[in-house]
C-alpha cells in the first residue's frame, strides 16, 4: 500500500534524518519527500508517500509519535493521488 504521512517536527538538528530513518528501519521506503514552513516558526512539516506491502501504518505512525521532536503525525491513503498523477505524466 501506499500512503502520504503528514509529520509536524521540531525544527531542530537531526530531527529530520532520525525521522527517516525510524521509517526505513521499519521497512517502509519513502518514495516522495517534501518541506514546509509550520506556522510556529519552531517546527516544520514533513509531507512523506511511503510504501510497504507488509508493514502497518498504524503501527510506523505509533513509532513515528515516539520520537522526541515530533510534534503531529496524520496519514491520508495515497494510492488515488499517484495514480492519477502517473496518467497525467503519461499525458505529456
């Protein structure tokens, strides 16, 4: 399965490669990755799609809430979302 994970971390030195690398330990692969500004200017979003076909989300997600500079973690099934953008590259 494939699924967009939201993460809301501290902007703080290391935070984003402990984050990854919880998630590649755990077995998923992270296939997309992108940043933005939080609205406190202490912490960031992460927007991840990340797969695996034997693993929990729920459970990574629970993993992910552990980390010391985590401050939200929300997921949104993103199977629909890709495959609309793979006909879209495939449009061009």
């Amino acid at each position: 399965m494939i699924y967009r994970i939201h993460i809301r971390i501290k902007r703080v030195e290391g935070a984003i490669i402990r984050t990854l690398g919880l998630i590649e330990r755990r077995g998923f692969a992270v296939t997309e990755i992108s940043t933005s500004d939080s609205a406190c200017e202490d912490e960031m979003e992460l927007a991840l799609v990340v797969e695996s076909r034997e693993r929990s989300v729920e459970l990574l997600m629970k993993q992910i809430r552990k980390l010391f500079d985590v401050r939200d973690v929300h997921r949104t099934h993103a199977t629909e979302q890709v495959m609309i953008q793979e006909q879209h590259a495939c449009l061009m």
